[in-house]
C-alpha cells in the first residue's frame, strides 16, 4: 500500500485541498485549464490528488471530477497511525533493553565510565542534558543566571521540565532578581511551578549550573562558554551543591508578589549597585553581574545620585565613601547607626 509523507502533507495542504475545493464547488474543473497542464501551479498538486484518489478524468476526457475523500481518508491515514504505534512499542522495547545498561554505567568506576571530567563541547551539551534529566530520578539543581529569552525554544524547556515533575522528580531553579521582568521567564515559571517546580531568585551573579541527582554537575568551562565541563568526582559535586543551597537560603520566591518582598529585593539591587561602584566596575560589567541591561543599569545610579543628592558620578561616589557604605546592609546600618 502506498504511503505518503511529509513532502506530499505539504503540497497537499499548501495547494491540494484548495484545487479539490474548487473542483467540488465547480462541479468539475476542465482538463484544459492552464493551472492543470504541464508546469501549470496546480499540476503537481493535480498529480497528488489523481494518485491518492481523489481525483478522476472523466470518461469524455474533457475535466477532472472530484472523488469521495472518505475513503481515501482512511487508506492514507491508517497506514500511518499503524506505523507510528509500532514505532512507539518498538522505542519502548528499545528504552528497556537499555536500561541494564545505563545503570552498569552509571555504576561503573570512574576511571571506566571517562573519569571524574569530561569536556564537552557546544554541539554535544544539549544531547548530553537532554539523556541526563531523562535519568534523572530524585532531583534537579538549576542555577540560570540570566532569563530565558528564546520564545521558540521555550516550549521545549517547559515540555522536558515537567515531564521530569511528573516522573515524580523535584527542580530548583535559581535565577537572579532581574529576571522577574522578563515575560518568556515568568511564562516558564509559572508552568513549572504549576507542577510543583521551585523557582528562587537571589541578587548576586552566579555562573550557570546543573546539578543531577547530587552525582552529576555540569559548569561552563573557564576558557569558552562554547565548551562545558561535566563533573562527576562526587566530592566536587557536593560542594557545588553546597554552594547552590547557601544561595537558595538567601533566595526570594520567584512567584511571591508580597511588598516585604518586594521591599527586599528592591534593597538587594540597591545594595549590590552600591558594591558595583565602591569596587569600580565598569558599567558594563556591572550591569552584567545585576543581571540587567547597561540602560536600566544607568537608571540605578540616576536613583542613587538622586537619593545621595549627587550631581556627578565622582560626587556620588565620594559621598558614599564619606558615609562609610560598603554596600552590605548590616555593615551600613551600624555605620549609619
């Protein structure tokens, strides 16, 4: 039985259905017609719906009748969706068969399974994610130091996070407070959270981080964001997640919208510009390390030249240093105190 594919989907639906509207509602459509003929607009798609069977040339040859597509309906699409349950019992066998193997390995000694570092580099980060959150059995450590911003790759990042909810499995995601502004973040969050993932945010810049199950981490690598480095030396692990919890402790919940909360985060990014300025950053790295745009961090210092009463930059930061700010809040409430 013949069967079609994508290709023939494509030029069914782009041209196709519209020609066998047509030849419905005209009772016909004359075998003449330029459209049909030869290199015409519609002759592939002519062509397509003759082998499918939803289209005859009448006995006297002179137009093209349109068929019952009932008929063909089923002929075409049974076929696939037989195809596609055999393909879904046969990767089901297949992920069993793997399983004995997947747990040998992640069993074996280190030195066997490629030892406690491996680099990998940009084309191979995502697979190698992808195959560890789908053994991931207990839990899931995120550190995203800036907001998702892709619309298009969102989907997918929603759709792999909660099946891995689902499965029972917890996610914490730590972001920095920036990106509560960002709308593609505040759409993932909520649907993560929906099924019980926990979203933090916290003022200070961290550097990216994945953390599976407490055996496995995975960290950019310090030459090039282009390459990661996936460690499995368990000592090393432990003390990243270490850092990872030191930091969710300080975190604010994403989805809380109470004023005390916001209060604090408001005095978090006050309190992290002042730092920026005391250890002389420039103004793009500072804006890099809040997690903001080099305008909106333009904008704190014009709120902190404003509540200095500060003309200049160089004003602003002599009066800072007049008063002893070091930017640490219990530090400035005794030196103001």
């Amino acid at each position: 039985m013949e069967s079609y594919g994508p290709e023939e989907r494509a030029l069914f639906e782009r041209a196709g259905a519209a020609l066998f509207e047509e030849m419905v509602a005209s009772a016909g459509l004359r075998a003449d017609d330029p459209r049909v003929l030869p290199g015409g607009e519609f002759a592939e798609a002519l062509d397509l719906l003759r082998h499918m069977g939803l289209a005859k040339l009448s006995v006297d040859g002179e137009q093209w009748d349109a068929l019952d597509p009932s008929a063909v309906q089923s002929r075409v699409v049974s076929p696939l969706g037989q195809e596609g349950a055999r393909l879904l019992s046969e990767s089901s066998h297949w992920a069993h068969a793997f399983g004995p193997l997947t747990q040998a390995w992640r069993k074996a000694p280190q030195e066997i399974s490629g030892g406690p570092f491996t680099y990998l580099p940009l084309e191979e980060i995502d697979p190698f994610i992808a195959n560890l959150m789908a053994e991931c059995e207990e839990e899931m450590l995120t550190a995203q130091p800036q907001a998702l911003r892709d619309t298009k790759t969102m989907p997918h990042v929603v759709l792999r996070d909660t099946a891995l909810l689902e499965r029972g499995a917890r996610i914490r995601t730590l972001y920095q407070h920036s990106a509560r502004r960002n709308g593609v973040t505040r759409e993932y969050v909520a649907q993560v959270t929906e099924r019980g993932g926990e979203v933090r945010t916290v003022d200070e810049f961290f550097n990216r981080m994945i953390v599976v199950d407490r055996r496995v981490a995975i960290i950019p690598s310090k030459e090039t964001v282009r390459v990661a480095l996936v460690v499995r030396e368990l000592s090393v692990v432990a003390y990243l997640v270490d850092v990872f919890e030191r930091a969710w402790e300080r975190g604010r919940p994403f989805t809380s919208r109470e004023a005390s909360v916001m209060k604090d985060i408001a005095a978090e990014q006050r309190s992290m510009t002042l730092r920026m300025l005391i250890e002389g950053h420039s103004d793009p790295v500072s804006a890099k390390r809040l997690g903001v745009s080099p305008r909106t961090y333009a904008g704190y210092i014009s709120d902190l030249k404003e509540e200095f009463e500060a003309e200049t930059r160089f004003q602003l930061g002599y009066t800072i240093g007049r008063r002893g700010i070091t930017g640490r809040d219990e530090e400035d409430d005794a030196a103001e105190g």
